[in-house]
C-alpha cells in the first residue's frame, strides 16, 4: 500500500527525472536528487524503498528506470479517453495544453452549450452540443472528463459524466462537486491558489515590519 | 501564529461562506458549516477560535462578518497590482479568469516575446515586448507577476520580475521556481494534478479486480 503522502511527491519526482532525461542524465544518486528536487536525500531513499526494484542505491537510481515505474504507479503508462466540458478560455486553455504536452489524456470530445461555439474545431476535434454528452460518453468508452463550465453548471455536467461511466474527473470550477467514490475526482481551485499567494505576500508584509 | 493547515482551509472556508452570501444566507452553525464544507464541526469551531471575534458561535456565525474577517487575514482586502508573462493559450485564460471573476489582482500590463501577439489588446491591456517589463514593473509598482511562459523561460522571468520588485509571483511554468524568502510564489502545477488523477483512476480500478 503507498500511502497519500508520496503519491503527492511522485509527479514531482516525475518533473524532475524528465527533465534530466532532457538533459541526458542517466544516473542520479539521492543526494542529488535532494538539491535538486528539494525533499532530503533519506526521505527520497525512503519513497523509493517502498517500491520494487528502484536500482542500487549505492550506484545511483536509474533515471530513466525510475521515471518509468513511477509512470506506471501514477498510472501513466496508458492513454485516458478525454472530453472536455465548457471551451470558454479555461476550457480552450486546458483542450490546447492537452494536445501541446501531450500529456497521455487525449480530448476527443468538446462540448459545450454556446451556439456561437458549437461547430468550431479545437485541433481537429469539433465542438458539439452538451446535449450529446452522455451518449458521446457511452459510445466512445471515455475514461475522464475535464469540466471547465462555471459554478452553477459544474455539478449538472459531473453528474451527466458520472451516470454515463466515466472514471475520472478533473475539475476546474470553483465549486466542490460530489461524485462517487467510484469515480476519481481531482480540483484544481485557482481561487484557493491566488488566496494562499495573497496571504503569503501579506504575511511577509508584516515580517517586515 | 496562524498555522499554516488553517492557512490552507481558509479559501475553502471563503468560497463556501461566498457561495452563502450569493443565496443570502446570514447565520451558519458550525454544524451546518460542517455539513456544507466536509471538515468537522469541531475542527471548523476551533478554527475560528483562532482569531478574534469570530461570533458568537452559540447562535452561529454571522456569514457576512466571516467572510470579511477572512479576507482580512487573507490579504484580500486589498487590490493587488498584476503583471501577466506569457500571453498564450494559459496566459489568456488566466487573464480573462482575473477580469471576469474580479479576484483583487487587477492584470495592468501584459507581456509576451513573440511579435505577433505584441500590440494586440485584452480587456483594453495592451500586450508589450517582454524587454520592458522590469521598467514596467518598477514605474507601476507592480505587486504580482503571474507567469505564463514555458518552462525553458520561467526562472528569467521570474528572475526579471524579483529584480524589479514584486512582492509575489503566482507561476503556471511547469518548474519550482527558486526566488527569495522576501518573494512569495504560488505555482499551479496542472501536470501535477494530472498524474495525481491517473493515479486515483488506477488504485479505483485495482480495487474493482
């Protein structure tokens, strides 16, 4: 069983290991890693002992070994059938970070309830209307769906997501939808985020005071 | 002291308390409050206790004044002056996010390398050659430089805009930043969020087996 706490590290350690593969490092000791990444060397021992076969220590990690498993435990050595709800900015932004980065969730499917919008494409795929959602959903197979719509729309699309089968969901409203333990659900509140920097920036304020 | 877990639930706190004033609520019990929210009754009554005059919490907390208190203690009292690096797909969406939803970090000056973009206006912004950014910053008394670029600029920017004076940065740059203690950053890390959805995907379909 890994625990919540390093699954939280591993896409870090996964940044970090892809970018030295960028840079051609094959080897990487965990004393190096930590000056790099941050977290302390016996703390990186430590995730990596949790797992089978993470290389000799004592060489160094392997890394483009190390950022293979870590792919797969992440559940990354696969591709996620991909839809994506609401393609205002948010929704335009994440469907072109998706194609650009390829990030293994493929956007096969846009949708939206905007008649200026629907009929556009977005990197060959066309927009269509929420209305076939569920049934786009059902017939394709689709894995997770993105939903970029606003606050009072977001829980309507994720319950529309849910009944037609999907496994996850990744959430940019700002709101906390309720799915089933069933289906994954990852947020990402850029509200919460701006109102941490802000009291982060107070905070300094006052130290320096 | 405020600790830093309180730190992290208070936008929570705040989005739901806004969500309250939207349909005109007055009054929340901390059980109800708990009911909303998903942390305990207990954990949000000690919370509270943490600052002065939360209400008296008996008869409930009065909605309107918590949310106030919170965005005091959040810093959000305040405007914040807001460059923006980076003016593509994300940059856009972050720019259009700030105007539309009036978050208190009013984007004044909009920065990009690329020619094409240069000269071209959002929300009556003029997009300028990233060359006068540090001056920019300095004449305006800018407060906080998002970053939108790739990851292969990001540490110049943010280099550029911690020489120039910022106060905070809030980065969408797929990197850890490295800027002064002085400095405080807020990184959304999309691809993160991504793995970390993979990851609650594969463990919910291992379960199923």
């Amino acid at each position: 069983m890994i625990s919540n706490a390093i699954i939280r590290r591993l896409p870090r350690y996964r940044r970090y290991l892809g970018q030295l593969q960028r840079q051609g490092v094959q080897k990487i000791s965990s004393n190096e890693l930590s000056a790099l990444i941050g977290f302390t060397a016996s703390q990186i021992r430590q995730d990596f002992n949790t797992f089978d076969n993470f290389g000799q220590q004592g060489y160094g990690y392997s890394v483009d070994y190390l950022y293979s498993e870590i792919n797969k435990i992440l559940g990354l050595d696969r591709e996620y059938k991909t839809v994506l709800v609401g393609v205002g900015n948010m929704g335009q932004a994440i469907t072109n970070y998706n194609y650009y980065y390829k990030v293994g969730f493929n956007i096969i499917g846009l949708f939206d309830s905007n008649p200026k919008l629907i009929g556009n494409t977005i990197n060959d795929v066309v927009i269509k209307d929420v209305s076939e959602l569920e049934d786009f959903v059902k017939e394709n197979g689709i894995d997770v769906g993105i939903i970029c719509v606003g606050r009072n729309n977001a829980q309507e699309v994720a319950d529309m997501l849910v009944n037609a089968g999907v496994s996850g969901i990744w959430n940019f409203a700002p709101i906390d939808l309720e799915v089933p333990d069933t289906v994954a659900l990852e947020s990402v509140h850029l509200s919460d985020s701006l109102h941490t920097l802000a009291f982060k920036i107070k905070t300094n304020e006052e130290s320096k005071k």
